[in-house]
C-alpha cells in the first residue's frame, strides 16, 4: 500500500514557518538589518521552492546554523532530518536512529501517518519545545561539521 506523504510535508512545512515566523525578533539581536532581511528573504525564497526541491533549504539551513550558532536552539531538530543532505552532519546518531525509525514504522505499518508514528515512537520530539514542535540539540554546535 502506498503512504499518503501529504501529512509528512505539510507537518515539516509548518514547522519550517513557525520557525521563519520566530527567525526576525532572533535575528535582529545578532545581526545588522540589512543581514537580517537578506536571510529572511532567502528563507522566504526556499520555503517557496520546498515543494518542488529541497536544495535551497537545504543551502540555507546549513549556511544559517553554521554562521549563527548561537540561533541554533531556534531549528527544529525535525527540520534537519526532513531537509536531509548537509544538514544531517548536525543530528546526533541517536537522533538519526530515532527518525529513521519513525520512517520505518510508517513504511512497514498501512494508514500510519508520519505525524501518528511521530507521536508513538517520539513524543519528546513534539511535546517538549512547545514553540518548535521539538527538542533542542543535546550540546550546542559551535562549528560546522564539514
């Protein structure tokens, strides 16, 4: 049987928004305005595109955490999984076992949403940061890993 992966894209959707939504107060404390409505515009510009191609999140993303790690507690852990590539070098092994479980159990069990087998397998991951909809990294990243 095939999944219905709408729920899967939509939930990362609206975690990558509410993040946007958190980024200009967050960035306005670290950076210059001109930075800040830069970034936030090629944010604006990757969600846009998420549907159709990852990449520019992606881009984005890694460049975001590796150049202000003092926000990095503002990504959603989810976020990193979804987006994938680059930005997986920033989850913790536990991390990646625990998504890639979560894919599993959706694969392996018919009618199981992602957000029902999120739900099941790791309710940490979207009861204990109210405002993202996950936790945040167990050690603060303080360099790129690449």
């Amino acid at each position: 049987m095939t999944h219905d992966h709408s729920d899967y894209f939509t939930f990362h959707q609206q975690l990558l928004s509410e993040f946007a939504a958190r980024l200009p107060e967050a960035l306005s404390e670290v950076v210059q305005e001109e930075q800040k409505l830069e970034l936030i515009a090629n944010l604006e510009t990757a969600c846009q595109e998420l549907k159709r191609d990852r990449a520019l999140a992606q881009n984005w993303l890694f460049s975001f955490i590796c150049m202000q790690p003092q926000l990095n507690p503002l990504v959603p852990r989810d976020l990193l999984w979804f987006i994938g590539g680059d930005c997986l070098h920033f989850l913790i092994d536990e991390e990646i076992e625990r998504f890639q479980k979560i894919e599993d159990l959706v694969a392996e069990t018919p009618n199981l949403s992602w957000v029902e087998a999120l739900q099941m397998e790791l309710p940490i991951l979207v009861s204990l940061n109210t405002h993202s909809g996950s936790f945040e990294h167990p050690e603060p990243l303080t360099h790129c890993p690449l």
